[in-house]
C-alpha cells in the first residue's frame, strides 16, 4: 500500500555495535523510506555513507543520545550502506528502518 511521499509501511528496529573498526550499521535497501541513528553510547560516533567509515570523518552522532536520520522528505534520503566508527571505545547505534 503506497502512502504519502516518505511515508513507509515496515519499521525495523535493529542495533550496531561501533568500534575503533569500520562495521555495518545498516545494510543498503532500495525499499528505504526513512532511517534514523541515535547514538545509544559513550563514544562519539562517525557515520560514513556507502563507504568504510573513517574516525573522525563523515557524520558525527554526539555521545549519549545524539542522532542522524535520512529521508526523502529532509532531502538526503540515501539508499546505500550506512557504515559506523568510534574514535575509540565502543558505543550502541541504535537503527530505525522504514521501508515500503
């Protein structure tokens, strides 16, 4: 059932562990309407788009709480893999994903 621009049907609600290595935060999709990252540690962390994340470049998510989201309706809807790094330590990433 198709909704409104940026609207989606399924809410997937997954978690990615960030290290001091580049890993997965959410795999590419071409279903993606929306997807949200909130930073659910004590580390800042790095978010790089369909590339291997890189410490302290890409899009930062503050410690403790902060958060990045993609949609078309915020005009930076990206349908690729998301990848996750800290600069050091390790930190929660929790993930919403909204696909049709």
């Amino acid at each position: 059932m198709a909704g409104k621009p940026g609207s989606y049907n399924v809410a997937t609600h997954t978690e990615a562990s960030a290290t001091a290595t580049t890993s997965a935060a959410l795999a590419a999709s071409d279903k993606r309407a929306y997807a949200m990252f909130q930073n659910d540690g004590d580390n800042d962390v790095y978010l790089r788009l369909g590339e291997a994340a890189i410490k302290n470049e890409g899009i930062l998510i503050n410690a403790n709480g902060g958060s990045y989201e993609i949609s078309d309706r915020l005009g930076n809807l990206f349908l690729g893999a998301v990848n996750c790094i800290t600069a050091s330590g390790t930190s929660v990433v929790l993930v919403l994903e909204g696909t049709n």
